[in-house]
C-alpha cells in the first residue's frame, strides 16, 4: 500500500480503506459474482486439477488464477478465457474487445450473444 503514496493518485495518497479483500471464487463460500459468472460462461477446461482444497467440486469452477471473464455492457458475461490469454497480446481476446465495442458503437441494445468459452491455441 504505501506504493500508492508515489504511483497514482499519488500526492502523498495514503487510503482509509481496504482496496482488497480475499474473495472465494469455489466452493460452499463462493462469492455470488463468481457463480453467477460461471453459470453462463462454461469454463474453458474439462480438467479437474488436484488437489482440491474445497468443497462442493464442479466442472465449471474456476481452475487457476487469472482466468478472464469479458462482461458485456448489459452485466451478462460473454466470453471466459484462459489464464494464459495476455489481454495485451492475444488475438481472439482482442477481436473480441473490438467486435464488443464496435455492437456499442452501433447502439445494438439487448442481451449478449450467448455466452462461450474460448480455449487458447497452443504450439
């Protein structure tokens, strides 16, 4: 925390607040968000990783870190991605962006496209 007295907002800036909290993203305490995110984007690996530290277990749970969720305008998730997909780099994550805001652009109103998975193209 006391970096943010020297990056933005800068200027001596020292909060009174948590910025962050753990947050369960499985499991019995899974915060709602999360549920609600994975019960409309499937996940992108079939996988169960081990071990698995909570309970109960499900195929669409969050399986590492840094797994992305794109999250149209209208609060339904449209895509999920990897944890290995950069947003600064990847091509599909980015065409993806671009055809989003483009549908705003347009002033295309509704729900999202159903939502989907994509899986990163590895090799």
């Amino acid at each position: 925390m006391n970096g943010l007295k020297h990056v933005r907002p800068g200027g001596g800036f020292v909060p009174n607040f948590p910025l962050t909290l753990t947050t369960k993203v499985n499991g019995q305490d899974e915060h709602p968000m999360y549920k609600y995110l994975k019960s409309l984007c499937k996940s992108v690996y079939k996988k169960l990783y081990h071990p698995i530290l909570y309970d109960p277990v499900y195929t669409e749970d969050v399986k590492w870190n840094y797994e992305k969720f794109l999250i149209g305008p209208d609060g339904i998730p449209i895509y999920r991605y990897a944890q290995t997909v950069d947003p600064a780099t990847d091509a599909q994550f980015l065409a993806d962006v671009k055809e989003e805001l483009a549908k705003l652009k347009g002033h295309t109103h509704g729900p999202s496209s159903a939502p989907s998975a994509h899986v990163p193209v590895v090799g």
